[in-house]
C-alpha cells in the first residue's frame, strides 16, 4: 500500500539545512547513486537535487563548459594508411570509434564522422 500524506491549513515549505543537502548530494551522485531513486526517498523532485548541486558545488568541482579531447593511440596493427587501397579496407575494418567520456557514458561514433558534430555531441553528453 502506498504512503499517503494529507495536508491540512496552510501548505507547508520544508526546509533543508547545507548539512542535509550535501548528504542527498552525496548519496545521489555517489558511484552506485541513482539522483532518481535518492530523490524518492527522500520524498524531493530530482530537479531540486541538480538545483541543489549548481548552488552548492565549489566552483573547481563544476563540470567544465568547455570540450577538450585527449590523446588517442591505437592498439593493434600499425599499417600506413597513405595507400588508397588500404584506406578502404581500414575503413571497414574501424567502421566505429569508442569513446568513454568523464561521467562514464560509453560514445559510440563512425570514424569518419564530422568533428564540429562530433564536438557539440560531446558537450551535450557531458552536460547531460
């Protein structure tokens, strides 16, 4: 059976202290959190959660707004690409590229694909 509250007089505003915030932030974004679940429990929307983590997060904790890159190598053979021939047989062969981005989610993108899309994908995945 489901909890139901009934509220009678005025509508009521709770209040949370920083201590209390920080530790619904902490559960919620900890590495088996889940903002949803956490949310629920905690009987607030999860919108109030990331409200709660802009206001309160330290700057130097924010996620950057701008999109950097890093460093690829490949793994595995390491045959010149500069013959035509072998460009299309390379192409097959690396049809798609995997990319893990900070907050963890796995990008999965064809090799050639263009590098401004490419660029806004990954800022709206991490900002997600």
């Amino acid at each position: 059976m489901a909890k139901v509250e009934i509220l009678t007089g005025t509508e009521r505003q709770r209040r949370w202290s920083t201590e209390q915030k920080l530790s619904i932030l902490r559960e919620a974004f900890s590495a088996d959190g889940n903002v949803s679940d956490v949310a629920r429990r905690h009987d607030v929307l999860p919108q109030q959660i990331y409200a709660w983590r802009r206001k309160l997060l330290p700057p130097e904790l924010k996620p950057s707004e701008t999109v950097s890159f890093v460093p690829v190598s490949l793994v595995g053979g390491s045959e010149s690409l500069s013959d035509g021939s072998k460009r299309s047989g390379a192409r097959s062969r690396w049809k798609d590229v995997e990319i893990v981005l900070r907050n963890g989610r796995l990008l999965r993108i064809a090799a050639d694909m263009d590098l401004e899309l490419l660029s806004s994908l990954v800022a709206c995945l991490e900002a997600a």
